[in-house]
C-alpha cells in the first residue's frame, strides 16, 4: 500500500499563506503610496513635521496669554509662573529644534492645523478671577486639541502629545482651584 499526498493543501498552509500574502500586499500598498521623495515641483512636509509646528504655535499662542495675564494682573504672576515655565518646556519639547527657544509667531488665519481658540489672543478680563478662568479654558481647549490629535500623530510624538495635554488638563484645574493650589 503506498501512500499519496493529498491533493488539497492543509487548512493551516492556506492560513499561513493568506496572512503572508495580506501581510506582503499591504506593505506593497503602504511603500507603494511614497517612496520617501517628492515627486513633481512641490515638495511636502512630513506629517509629524506639520504637527510639530502647529503643536508649537498653539503653545507659544498660549504662552503670550500667560504673559498677558500677568501683565495686566501682576498680583497673578507668582501664581502663574509655574505654570507658564511648564507651558515654555513643552514649547521647547514640541519644536523640531529643542535647542532653540521658543518664539511667539503672529497669529495667521488660514493656518494648516486646527489652532485652539482659546488659546488665540483678545482681552484680558478686568477681573483676576476671570482672567484665570478664561486662561482655564484656554489650557482646556488646547488639551482637548492635542487629544483630538492624537489619533493622526506618529508614534513618539502621540506619546508627548498625551503628556502634554494631560498637563494642559491639570493647568486648567489649577487656574480655578484656590491659590495654595498652585504653588
């Protein structure tokens, strides 16, 4: 009696072979979609580069707002320092050059990246306690920003996102506790 190989391949073997195939066939689609080079007259800017430089104008944005703050109520300013020193790291940490310090750019309408409205200029309210809660809210909507952006953001750059917004979310709650809070 002798024996014969079957004529249908194993069910593991198919399974094997399909994930290979998926695995290849989505690389193939991944590579296959840029080479790395910009092709034609224009040249593009690497997502993470884009977020980079959105993520650090919201944060010098709203570094002007702190010092705005505590010029126009300097008894905040102790209070506010702190907090506008944390602000100013994450600048540095978000900017594709950390050796570099941060610098406020002027405020551009149209800009690529969606910019947190609170933290944008206007007024500071006459009143200290308003001040703060409207710097709050600025943090607030920046943290809730950089979250949003997290689902788009490459790998190093999600993680110093979440730890910068997470430390937006804190600012926020320390801009309206009381005033021992912060220090």
């Amino acid at each position: 009696m002798s024996w014969t190989q079957p004529s249908r391949p194993s069910r593991r073997s198919l399974l094997a072979g399909a994930a290979g195939a998926a695995g290849a066939a989505g690389a193939a689609l991944l590579t296959g979609c840029s080479d790395g080079r910009t092709s034609g007259a224009g040249t593009t800017v690497p997502l993470e580069r884009r977020m980079r430089e959105t993520a650090v104008r919201d944060s010098a944005r709203l570094l002007e707002r702190y010092d705005a703050t505590a010029a126009a109520h300097p008894a905040l300013a102790a209070r506010l320092a702190p907090l506008r020193a944390a602000v100013a790291a994450h600048t540095a940490a978000l900017s594709l050059t950390p050796s570099a310090p941060p610098s406020p750019s002027p405020s551009r309408s149209g800009g690529t990246g969606a910019a947190a409205p609170a933290a944008s200029g206007g007024p500071v309210p006459p009143k200290p306690e308003e001040a703060l809660t409207e710097l709050a809210d600025a943090e607030r909507s920046l943290s809730e920003s950089r979250t949003i952006d997290l689902a788009g953001a490459p790998g190093e750059l999600a993680r110093l996102l979440a730890s910068v917004a997470a430390c937006g979310a804190v600012h926020a709650y320390l801009l309206t506790s009381n005033p021992g809070a912060a220090s």
